[in-house]
C-alpha cells in the first residue's frame, strides 16, 4: 500500500510511521497544495501560440505538457502564484480571485 | 577468555569502538572526550577497523554527518563532552525524532562559565530532554560494558533511539585502572550486524527521512517516540542479562549498595557512586544503617523501580552533580522526588549539589552528607532541602 493511502489525519500514534519516514518517492504528488488558491488562473486557449513560456517557470509543476503542447492546468497543484500569467506573452493566462 | 588490562576510560570507549568496527565516525575534538577520536582515528589509519572516519570542523557538523550517516543505513557513532554537546543541541533532538540510533560516547564536563575543563553533569543533564537514552559508567569497566551494549538497545527495533554513554570527564576518563575486556569475536557477535528494514542508500525502495510534521501529525510522533523510550527499559534489562552471559557482569537500571535496612540513603551518578560506597562501608562498620543508590539508567527514568527501592528510606539525599537554576536543587533531585510523590513516599527528601566543576568529592565528604541526613532522622526537622555540599561559605 502506498503512504499516501494510508498516513492522512485519521491515522493513530501507533500505525503512524516512525519519525514520519515515508517509503517511497513522489508522494508530493499527493499533497493538494491548490488548497492554498487566492487567485485562480484561467487558460484562454484562443489566444495560446503554445510557445512553453509557462511551463518551466511553475513552482509546482501544474502546467501539463503532452505531446510538446500544454493542456489546461493541474488545480490539484497550482497556488494561484502568476508567474505564468506574467511571463505568458499573448495574453493566453488571466488571473481571477477564486470563488470558493 | 577475558582479557586483562589497565586502560582509562577514554581507552576502554575507544576499544570498545574498535572491537564494534562501525561504519562512520563523525567526530571533532574536545576535552577530556578528545581522546575517543584520536584513538580511534589510529585504528582507522592502521586499518584496523573498516569505518569512514569524518573529521568534521565542529560539533554541530559532527551531529548533522551522524544524522546522514545514519539515516543512510550506516551504524554511527561520534563522542564529545560539555561545550561539543551544547553545539549539537539541535541535532540531538533531531536524531532522536528521527529514530536514528547514533551511539555517543559522552564525557561528562561543565558546560560553561566560567569556562572550565572539569567533571560536571551540566552537558548531559542539559540533554535530558532530547529522546536520547542516557546510560552512566561508575568507573572505566562499566564505560567500556555500557559502550558494547549501546547499539542492541538503540537498534532493537521496539527502541530505535539514539543512545548517549556517559562517563565522568578526567576522574573516569582519564584515570587509568584495572579493567576485563572482552575478545574481539565474542564483542562482534554480541553487537551483530546492522542491518535497519527501511534506510536512504536503498536503491530497490526510496523513502524519505524528516519530513515536515504539520500539527495533525506531530502529537501522534511524539507519543510513539515516547513509547519507544519507555520500551527502551525492558530491552536495556534484556541486553544486560545477555550481556551477563558473555561478561560475568550484571547490570540493572541501577545498583543498590546496602540499601535493603537502610534508614539513610543517597541517590548519586557516576563516579562519585565509587567514593560514597567507601563512606557506606566506614558508616555501617560503625553500626550505622546507610544505604546508596547509583542510577545506570536515567533516560528513560526507572521512577516506579527506584521508588520501590527507596520504600523503607526514612532520610534520603539526592546528589546533583550539576546546578538546576530552578532555585529548589538539581534535575535528579527533581526526577527523584516527582518517582517519590507519585509513589507516596513520605521520606523526607534533600537535594545536594555537589562536586560541580571538578570540585573534589571525598569519602568525609559524603559522611558529612549522612550525618546530615541522620541530624534530619533524629530531629525530624528537614530544613534547606536545596543544599550546596563542600562550599566556602
């Protein structure tokens, strides 16, 4: 069983990992850091030329790439930082406060 | 076949070492635990140990190379004494939340100021509360046993703590006395292999060490890392009943010294345990009924065992070999009386500092601190219950 299954806020002293050692790698995949969103940003395709700008300079990695072309964002991830909607030269990413 | 020797306590840590062949050292010196490193940094240079050897630039760096180290799968150990302990203050907490069972051979010393080189508990006393278990050596024989049991406690996997061996700097590390070793395959046998299920350096299965702890987990880790001392007392016995197979020498979580008829007692630590033992048997030759107690085993604290031993105590004096500044005495007089209430004891109870920065502590010294105790059993009158013993006044 993987510890990102089975170590969250239930979990008693007793099955809790030693010192919270986790066995195994990439579990910050499973921490939903777009929990902290203020802002939220919005992927306006039409106006995308796909230059990759933003892909590289996400803190979290939540701008998906496949196929040398991004897709829309991975809100489990993203912070609503900007950065993207800053460095993107056409207007393609627009910040929002985010409704909750 | 027991190998007979004369070796300081310095020497018998670092044979001890030597015969457990661990796989790092990380180490800087400092006096009167310099010694450990430079002997066995020797061994190290004559190839005969196998152990990367670490010469850090500072304690601080020392603790943190352990850390890795250990945290790598490596078995790891380092020594130091008073100023060298408080540097790696942060990382002692760390090795312990960790779980990592670093071995430290401590030579006890005052921390400073003013600034002084001697025999004092303040450095290890300081670090009561850091998850490290903490064993004390009377003499150089029980620095040197201690030492070769350190790592089946720390590594047993009910423990998984970080251990701390302590001696008492120049009057146990640097004197030099007879001493029984034992051979190098019975040591290497005992000590066994270490091999921890879950570690950084394996490739088959990654895993992370130290991670951030928000509040919804921190509560839970403390709790099992306080289980893990307390099993700790259980596991310290069972190593010290095998050990007693191979040795011919018992250990307990202390020793009592003509403690069963006693009226008066003291609770003493380390070396001092030896020179009160003297003034024990001048008192009973004069009919009079004193009794002692050495603690061997102060973290975890054996409260229950040590109440029950002290049960029939009238008069009782806890000695402190390093100041509180809680204006009441010192930390083993403080754990001492809290084992005392919780039993219902109603001994009456006083608190000795005594012997702190390498004041010397005599045979009539200790006599002095019965006859007080027999002044407070004839009289009932307790008076100071925060006393300082052998000061100018």
């Amino acid at each position: 069983m993987s510890s990102v299954d089975f170590i969250n806020e239930n979990i008693n002293w007793k099955d809790i990992t030693p010192g919270g050692e986790v066995y195994e790698g990439g579990t910050a995949f499973g921490f939903r850091t777009g929990d902290w969103r203020v802002s939220i940003p919005e992927y306006i395709v039409d106006k995308c030329k796909q230059c990759l700008l933003c892909t590289p300079v996400c803190p979290d990695s939540a701008i998906p790439v496949k196929d040398g072309k991004r897709a829309d964002f991975d809100f489990d991830h993203c912070k609503g930082c900007g950065i993207c909607a800053k460095v993107c030269p056409f207007g393609a990413i627009v910040m929002k406060k985010e409704e909750k | 076949m027991a190998i007979r020797e004369r070796l300081s306590g310095n020497e018998a840590v670092a044979i001890a070492m030597r015969q457990i062949n661990p796989d790092v050292m990380a180490a800087f010196p400092i006096t009167p635990s310099t010694e450990i490193p430079q002997y066995f940094s020797t061994f190290v240079a004559n190839g005969q140990v196998d152990t990367e050897f670490v010469p850090v630039e500072s304690e601080h760096s020392a603790m943190s190379a352990c850390v890795g180290s250990e945290a790598a799968g490596a078995r790891t150990l380092t020594a130091t004494s008073s100023c060298g302990l408080a540097l790696m203050w942060e990382e002692l907490y760390i090795a312990a939340s960790c779980r990592l069972p670093i071995a430290l051979a401590c030579v006890n010393r005052a921390l400073s100021g003013p600034i002084n080189i001697n025999c004092d508990h303040s450095d290890s006393m300081g670090a009561r509360d850091s998850g490290w278990i903490q064993i004390y050596s009377e003499n150089n024989q029980e620095a040197y046993d201690n030492f070769v049991q350190a790592y089946r406690i720390a590594e047993h996997k009910d423990v998984r703590l970080p251990i701390m061996i302590c001696q008492d700097g120049f009057i146990t590390s640097h004197a030099v006395e007879n001493i029984n070793l034992l051979e190098d395959k019975e040591v290497k046998d005992f000590v066994g292999e270490y091999n921890p299920q879950e570690y950084l350096l394996n490739q088959e299965h990654s895993m992370a060490v130290g991670p951030y702890d928000i509040p919804a987990y921190y509560m839970e880790h403390k709790k099992q890392q306080a289980t893990a001392m307390e099993n700790a007392k259980q596991v310290i016995l069972d190593v010290a009943a095998e050990f007693e197979k191979i040795s011919g020498r018992k250990y307990g979580l202390f020793e009592t010294y003509k403690l069963d008829d006693a009226e008066c007692a003291i609770v003493i630590i380390n070396s001092a345990a030896g020179t009160a033992k003297d003034a024990v048997d001048k008192l009973r030759a004069e009919g009079k009924k004193v009794g002692l107690l050495k603690i061997r085993v102060f973290r975890p604290f054996p409260a229950k065992e040590i109440a029950e031993a002290l049960k029939n105590v009238k008069v009782l004096a806890v000695m402190d070999r390093c100041e509180g500044f809680s204006s009441q005495g010192g930390p083993l007089g403080a754990e001492v009386k809290s084992a005392l209430y919780t039993a219902g004891s109603t001994a009456k109870v006083v608190d000795y500092i005594y012997g702190i920065g390498g004041r010397d502590v005599r045979v009539e010294n200790i006599e002095e601190v019965y006859g007080a105790l027999f002044d407070i059993l004839a009289t009932g009158n307790v008076g100071e219950t925060y006393r300082y013993l052998s000061l100018r006044d």
